[in-house]
C-alpha cells in the first residue's frame, strides 16, 4: 500500500536529473529574449515502475507571457519532440520544467497542456536561476494533484517532490574546469589535459587526508568530541578499502600513467602527420 506521501505525490517516489539538463536550461535562461523573463520547456526521459522519473534531457519551447494570459507554441514543442525521439527512441516526455522562485497561475495551464502530452502524470522542475537570499542556484520538483469539495468546483495544488540532481565523474571535471574560471579576470578557463586533472584530483585527495588526519587526532587527543556518525562513515570506508601492497599500488599507478603518456605521444605524433600531408598537398596542388 502506498504511503500517504506517495499518494499526495501521485505515485512519484522521487525525481533523478541529470546535471546537464541544470546547464541546458541556465543555458536557454542567458539565451532568452530580451523581452522574456523567464522560460519553460520539456523534459525528457523515462519513469520507473517504481515511482522513479529519471529526467535526461530537455529542450526549451518558445512561449508568450502577460499578466492574463499565455501562449505556448505547441507545433515548435510537437516537432523538438519528434526530432529528439528518432536520436532517442526510448525518452518520453515525463514533464516540463520553467526558471523562476514561484509558481503562478500561468504554471497550472501549462501543466495542464503537459498532462495531456504525458503518458503518466508530469513533473514540474522549477529552477531559480539566482536565489536572494543565499545567492546559489535552486532546483525543486512538483507535482500536482486536485483538492476541492466532491461534486463542485476542483482545483489543483502543486505539491513537492524529493529531487536528485545526477552528477557523473566527468560532469565533476567540468564543473572543475567551471570554478576555475570565476577567479580568472577574462571569465575564461582552459581545458585541462589528462596529467593536469590527475595532479589537481591528487592535490585534492592529499588536502581532504591532511584534514581528516588531523580531525581523527583531535579526537585522539581530546581536543574534539567524536562524532559517532562519522566514526561509522570512516569504519566502513577503511573496511571497503582493497587490501593492496604499496609495492603494487606503486607499481598499478605507474603503468596507469605510462599508458597515459604513451597515448599522449601517439595523438601528438598522428596531429603531426596530418599537418605535415596537409602542407604537401598544399605544395603539390600550388605546383
């Protein structure tokens, strides 16, 4: 039997997001019209039969707003939607997402036109570009479901869901890459090659070891009360910890890094010959 959590939630445990879809729409918000103050697309992806909807993609759909009304260009949402299944054939639209702190009276109409468009009820994603009070971006999920007296007039409450934003290991390098750019003068950060990331994620680990070290001797010392929750935290990752020699753990990272620069040498000699048939073709064409 459900949970009255559930039920309120329409059968929606949770929604998983794929941090991509985070950037594309802050991407679609820098993007809009000088005129739009906010913007609303589709989101793509699959529901589990556990109450599960994992959200993998998204595309903004063009729409007109003004204090008493709003357009939504459905023909422009029909066919990115087509476009999106024939690279993507097993997404479906599981809901639709907007920028903004509020939901207003124009979100319910919209909901309702994606209600028609889901198979199983949709999920509204708001995402609030720039929050004012802690000055960090909020993403928050809802679902709607009608309240009223039985037998007369009903309406509909947006209700929220539990949201997990999806971030992969090479989601983490670019966001990396991103940070570095917020101290730069010219907003521009490179890309970092292969050694590069390598000595930044061990700089990392080497600065997070210092500090855990000398937390776990503070606690040894009695100079800090031991917390009994990271005590546990600390006991299960030793007791996952592969039991591996130094000898061969020095010997594993090595032969990973020799790879690493042997692939290196290769893609530098392969960019090397292609420039050097470019400049003969050139030479033999200009003859």
């Amino acid at each position: 039997m459900a949970s009255s959590k559930e039920a309120v939630s329409g059968g929606i445990k949770y929604v998983n997001i794929k941090l991509d879809v985070i950037f594309c729409v802050l991407d679609f918000y820098e993007r809009r019209g000088a005129n739009d103050q906010r913007v609303m697309g589709t989101l793509l992806g699959s529901h589990d039969a556990g109450g599960v909807i994992e959200v993998n993609a998204c595309f903004m759909v063009p729409h007109k707003e003004s204090d008493d009304e709003v357009a939504v260009d459905k023909l422009a949402a029909h066919r990115m939607f087509e476009l999106h299944k024939k690279a993507n054939p097993s997404d479906t639209i599981v809901g639709w997402f907007a920028t903004g702190n509020s939901i207003n009276e124009h979100s319910l109409l919209i909901h309702e036109f994606y209600t028609g468009a889901c198979v199983k009820p949709p999920v509204h994603v708001l995402v609030e570009t720039i929050s004012k009070i802690n000055r960090r971006i909020d993403v928050k999920a809802f679902v709607s479901s009608p309240m009223g007296v039985p037998k007369q007039t009903l309406g509909h409450m947006f209700n929220p869901v539990t949201l997990n934003i999806v971030q992969h290991s090479a989601d983490t390098s670019a966001v990396e890459i991103f940070k570095q750019g917020i101290v730069e003068k010219s907003k521009v950060s490179p890309a970092l090659s292969d050694i590069d990331l390598v000595r930044s994620s061990c700089e990392l680990i080497l600065g997070r070891l210092d500090q855990l070290i000398g937390y776990v001797e503070s606690v040894l010392d009695g100079k800090v009360h031991g917390d009994s929750h990271v005590g546990r935290m600390l006991t299960e990752l030793i007791m996952n910890l592969p039991q591996v020699k130094p000898e061969q753990f020095k010997e594993t990272i090595n032969r990973g890094l020799k790879d690493n620069l042997m692939v290196l040498y290769l893609a530098k000699l392969i960019e090397n010959q292609i420039s050097i048939q470019d400049k003969l073709l050139t030479m033999a064409l200009n003859a």
